[in-house]
C-alpha cells in the first residue's frame, strides 16, 4: 500500500476494486432496481468510516445504452454501506 493510500481526508487514485471493494459495493447496491452499474475501478476516502466512488459502466436492461456514473458510496466503521448518490459522467 502506498503512503498516499494512508491519508485521512485524502482520495486514493482510482484502481482495480479489491474483494472488499466490491463487497461494500455489493451490499450499498443491495435491492437496487432499474439501472445495472458494474464498477470498473474505486477511490476511496478515509474519514470516520470510508468514503468510496466507483466508476461504473451503466445500463438499463433492456435497451443497449450505456453510460458511465459515480457511485458514492459510505460505508461507516460498524453498520451497512449506503449509496450517497449517482453522478452521470
């Protein structure tokens, strides 16, 4: 892990979802209807908990249109990661 990674307050670069990552992912994401967002990469926030924006390809099955959006999500030290909210980029 690089010293960067280990800054409170500060974003990470985006990279490849770890395990973990895509566990929060998948737990905020829980029961979401509509729109299918398939993280490619995250960058992650260290406050009280840990702040995550996954840059996800997005679709809505059935048509073939696909876009790309944030998904910002919080995952607190103990409870369930929630979505804060989707950015269409």
């Amino acid at each position: 892990m690089e010293t960067q990674d280990l800054v409170v307050g500060g974003w990470t670069k985006y990279h490849a979802l770890t395990p973990e990552d895509q566990k929060v992912f998948d737990q905020a994401m829980e029961g979401f209807v509509g729109v299918k967002y398939n993280p490619q990469e995250v960058s992650t926030q260290l406050v009280n908990g840990t702040n995550y924006r996954f840059r996800c390809e997005a679709t809505m099955p059935p048509a073939d249109v696909v876009w790309e959006a944030i998904v910002e999500i919080y995952a607190p030290i103990d409870g369930q990661p929630h979505v804060v909210s989707i950015h269409r980029i």
